[in-house]
C-alpha cells in the first residue's frame, strides 16, 4: 500500500530539529505515566524501566530496519506474577521470566519464518485470549483498592479522598483535555494527585530535596549484581503470558498497518517485529527492567498528530535514555503516595479488563455455546481467584495456570456440541 495523503510526517521523514525535539519529548511524555507505574506497581526501579524501554525501542526500530513507528513500554500484562515473584525470588527470579519471555518470542519468530503465522489464531483465539485479558485487570484490584484506602494497615480517610481525587481527575483528563495535554491524561492525573498528597502531608520532600540530581540507573546484571540460581517456577509462572502479549502486539501492527497504509506483516514481516520485541525483553531482563511491549498511546499520539516519523521515535527512546540518568526524578516517582498509584489504578486496570471485554464482542464470542461457556468460565474464575498450582518450591500463580488452561480446553474441546 502506498502512504496515506493527509499525513503531515511520513515513517521516513525526518522533522527540523527543534520540532523534533518537542515531538520526541511529546512521544517520551506519552509513554511516561504507564512506564514508570509499572515498576512502582511490583517494586523495580522506575530510572531502569525508562532505561530498557528507550534501548528496548532502539532495538525494535533497528531490527524492522526503521520501518516501524512503534515504541516498547513497560508491559501491565506482567504485574501479577512479578508482583509476587517480587516478594519470594527477588528481581533474580523475575529476570529470568522476562527473558524467557523474550525468548518465546524468539522462537515464535522462528516458527513463522519457517511456517506462517496461522497457527498463532488457532492456539490463541479470542474466546482464550478475552477473558485472559480481563483476568489480567481484574486479579490486581484488590491491591488498587488497598493503596486506595489504606495506610500501614489501617483504613484512612485522607487516602480514601487523594485516590478518588485522582480517579476522577484521569477521568475528566482523558474525557475532556484537548491538544498537547491530551497526550498525556494518566500522567496529569498523577502529578495533580502527587500535589494534592503534598498539600495533606502524605509526602516526605526532605528525602526529594536531599537526593542528587543525577546518578546511575539501579542496573541488575546477572553474574554482576547478583548470583545466577535457576528459578524454574518463575519462568513457568511469567513465561506463559507472552502468548498473550503476542496477541497484543499483532493487534498494535494491524492498527499501525492502517495508520500508515501499509502492510508490517509483509515488509519487514511478523518474524522481525516479534524478533524486535523479543530483543527487547531479553535486554530489559538482563538490565532489571520490566518485560517491554509496543504502546497504544503512542499509536494514539500518532493518530491524532497525523506524525507517523520513525525519526521522532528514535528521539523518544533517547530521551527516556536520559531521563533515567535523572536520580532526582526516580527519587520523586519512588516518594509517589499509594492512593494516587490506587487512584490511577483503579482506571488502568479497569480499561485492560474492558479490553478484554471489547475483544470478545469484537469476535462475536457466543456464550450460549457451552463449549465457549467452559472456557471462558474456567479462565476467569482461576485467574481471578487467587488460585496456585505447586511446582516444586514456587507456586504458579493463578493468571498463568488460566493461560495454560485456556490453550489447552481450546485445542481439546469439540468445535461441535
């Protein structure tokens, strides 16, 4: 397909260089909010995710040979089980999932250079990957509601008011801001909470004013910052999700497909935008980032501006690069009150469990068929539900458990009743 005409940037234009600057930082700022949630979520270093998220798109947009205006943020699909490998592994158990992650993507990039890539709708349809998605949302809302409204233990009514505060302002943020400020809702939302916190005495600014400017990012390097000791359980509890996550990322290229008249499944091809994202992880595990997926907002600011420049992405991802430098930036996110995190949260997590709704009205998922019921049922109910599954010494959490159960009722249950 050839470029679409009201565009104002094309993938390969370049902009003058100060509208690349201030489109770069509008992309950085996008992405910013829902990055640095992420490890403040499950307790990693936000400076090291905006780290692995800026090299993690360098080496996206690298591999599909600057082709693709995409950038890898920090992925919500993994919260659950690195929240928990958090409290048991440390980050040691958790790199190792992410990078089991990247490597499934590896592979799978693999397969469809040798095969195709239609086999990847008949492992995960959308009758598995919906209620795996809503799963995702919904099992974490029990630990928005407690930074909602509770303060070591105790319910507080100053948390209770900060949160729904800033609930309400994302709403109004997301439903009414217009222009530049519209690119960037959960991150308003945010830093309007973090003022209101000041101002009712939930926030220590010593610790913010005493901290140096800049510093080194908090890289965990394996062999380096810490011992190597194989964490089966951890992988076998993130690793699973990377097939969802896989879902995620075609349905981003078939938005990017149509945002830009053209066909990334051909030209790079899926093999090189999964090999990209694969990379990527594999870097932000042996960083101590998060595990990275493409982002809907940046899609979002590139619809709206009609800017669809690889060069402005690349801007971005150096940006966050040095933003992760800034100590006194990552002191300030790490001294973020947790009712404005449960305030937020409440919002993010709602809207990936709607998505997953949306995927099954989208895909017409017919709940009279017992067979659809049974599935769908059994993923929700495991996942939500707190369910283990003991392997060895580390439980498998119950998000994961649905996943593998999902695939395996899908391939096994009769189409026809």
């Amino acid at each position: 397909m050839d470029k679409k005409q009201d565009v104002i940037l094309d993938v390969n234009d370049k902009p003058g260089f100060w509208l690349w600057i201030g489109l770069s930082l509008q992309h950085m700022f996008s992405m910013f909010g829902s990055t640095v949630i992420v490890p403040l979520l499950v307790g990693l270093s936000p400076s090291i995710a905006l780290f692995t998220s800026g090299v993690g798109t360098l080496i996206h947009i690298l591999v599909t040979q600057k082709k693709i205006p995409a950038y890898m943020g920090s992925s919500f699909a993994f919260i659950v089980p690195m929240k928990y490998l958090m409290q048991v592994t440390g980050y040691p158990g958790i790199a190792q999932g992410v990078i089991a992650v990247g490597i499934i993507y590896l592979i799978v990039a693999l397969l469809i250079s040798m095969i195709g890539s239609e086999w990847i709708d008949k492992l995960l349809p959308a009758v598995v990957v919906g209620p795996v998605v809503i799963v995702i949302g919904l099992s974490l809302a029990g630990s928005a509601a407690n930074d909602a409204m509770l303060n070591n233990g105790n319910y507080d009514y100053k948390y209770v008011i900060v949160s729904l505060v800033t609930l309400l302002l994302a709403i109004f943020f997301n439903m009414y801001v217009k222009g530049f400020l519209g690119f960037m809702p959960i991150l308003l939302a945010i830093i309007c909470g973090y003022v209101i916190s000041i101002a009712m005495g939930l926030v220590n600014l010593s610790t913010i004013a005493n901290a140096p400017w800049f510093a080194m990012p908090k890289f965990e390097i394996p062999f380096v910052s810490y011992n190597v000791k194989f964490e089966w359980g951890a992988i076998i509890a993130i690793a699973p999700i990377a097939f969802v996550t896989i879902t995620e990322h075609l349905g981003h290229l078939m938005v990017l497909d149509e945002l830009t008249g053209r066909n990334y499944f051909k030209n790079p091809g899926l093999n090189r935008t999964l090999t990209g994202d694969g990379l990527a992880s594999v870097f932000a595990g042996l960083f101590g980032g998060p595990a990275v997926t493409s982002y809907g907002e940046n899609i979002g600011v590139m619809a709206i501006t009609k800017i669809h420049s690889v060069y402005v992405l690349i801007g971005a991802a150096i940006f966050a690069v040095l933003f992760s430098f800034i100590n006194k930036l990552n002191v300030l996110i790490m001294q973020m009150p947790l009712p404005v995190i449960g305030g937020i949260s409440f919002l993010l997590f709602g809207t990936i469990a709607s998505s997953g709704i949306k995927i099954m009205i989208e895909n017409q998922i017919d709940l009279a068929k017992k067979r659809n019921l049974m599935i769908i049922s059994t993923i929700l109910v495991i996942g939500v539900g707190g369910f283990m599954l003991k392997i060895g010494t580390l439980p498998l959490n119950g998000l994961a458990v649905s996943v593998i159960l999902g695939v395996i009722l899908n391939l096994v249950l009769p189409k026809n009743e």
